[in-house]
C-alpha cells in the first residue's frame, strides 16, 4: 500500500461487532492508518441494543473517530421518518459511496474492512486506489507487522464472548 497517512479504514458493522466481543476495538488504530466511520455503519451497529452497540458507540466517541456523511444514510433517516423503508446492504451501499470518494482522490486509498461473506463473493465495486480486506486477513496483517501477538487469539476471544465469526477466509487460501 501507500504510506500510512493517505490510508483511510472503513470498518463494516460485521468487524466492528466481532472486534468489540473480542474486546479489540482499540487494534483499528494500531495499523498506522486513519479510520473512519460511515454513518450508515454506525447508524447499524447503534441503533438497537445489542452486546456490542454500547461499547462500539463509546469507542467511537472517545477515540474521536471520523463519520462520514452519506446519501444513503441522508435518505435512510428521511424515509424512515415515513414509512417502512429496506435496511438490507445499506450499510455496504454507504461504503461504497463513501469509496467512490476516495476514488476521486489519486493520494487517498481507502481499505474496506468487512466480515460478511457475501461482500467476499460478489464484484464489489471499488476504485483502483481502494482495497476490501476480510477481518481474518486485517488480523493476520496486524500479526505479520508485530502490531498484535495472535490473530487466532483475538479470533478466540471475540467466539468465546459469543460471537459467530465467519469462517470465510477471503482472499482464499
């Protein structure tokens, strides 16, 4: 990749979750890069209580991290106010947008960090200067750097608090 200051993360909901129930939140920063958030994203993993949703709003407050504002978020929230509206991929959607932002910029790349296996087997669109990692492979990454001790063990903390991690292995072995 690029040096570190040009490199953005957007976590999905799916890392975030599985990075809270591992009590790990605080490795996103450890990489080195800028994280932000998209507001769909937050909005998923906030808006009901869940073991999780707490302690992601938390961090996300006291590590002061970014948002990013996006139309679908925009529109989510204004038909929401209406009537039933689709939460299916929203998040994904909004990630995406927030992408093509980045594709915009020839010094940004943005590193798409998702969990869901869906994500892993469709043509996500993405920027040449963007890049989707799986949260297995951030980890590994983050093992291979000396930035973490055990990928497996934060994997095994995040199973043990009860979380169903994906078994995916993206890119595949």
């Amino acid at each position: 990749m690029t040096n570190h200051a040009s490199v953005t993360l957007l976590p999905d909901a799916g890392p975030l979750i599985t990075l809270a129930y591992a009590d790990a939140l605080d490795l996103l920063p450890k990489s080195g890069w800028s994280i932000a958030l998209v507001d769909m994203v937050l909005h998923e993993v906030t808006r009901n209580e869940t073991p999780t949703s707490a302690r992601i709003a938390a961090w996300a407050r006291d590590s002061r991290i970014p948002v990013l504002e996006t139309t679908i978020y925009q529109r989510y929230m204004q038909a929401a106010m209406g009537s039933t509206v689709r939460k299916a991929n929203l998040g994904e959607l909004a990630i995406q947008e927030a992408m093509s932002g980045f594709g915009l910029a020839a010094d940004q790349t943005g590193v798409f960090l998702f969990e869901d296996h869906k994500i892993a087997r469709t043509s996500f669109l993405l920027p040449e200067n963007c890049r989707k990692v799986s949260t297995r492979a951030f980890l590994l990454f983050m093992e291979e750097q000396g930035l973490i001790d055990s990928s497996a063990e934060i994997e095994r903390r995040a199973i043990l608090a009860g979380r169903q991690f994906s078994q995916i292995r993206f890119p595949p072995e």
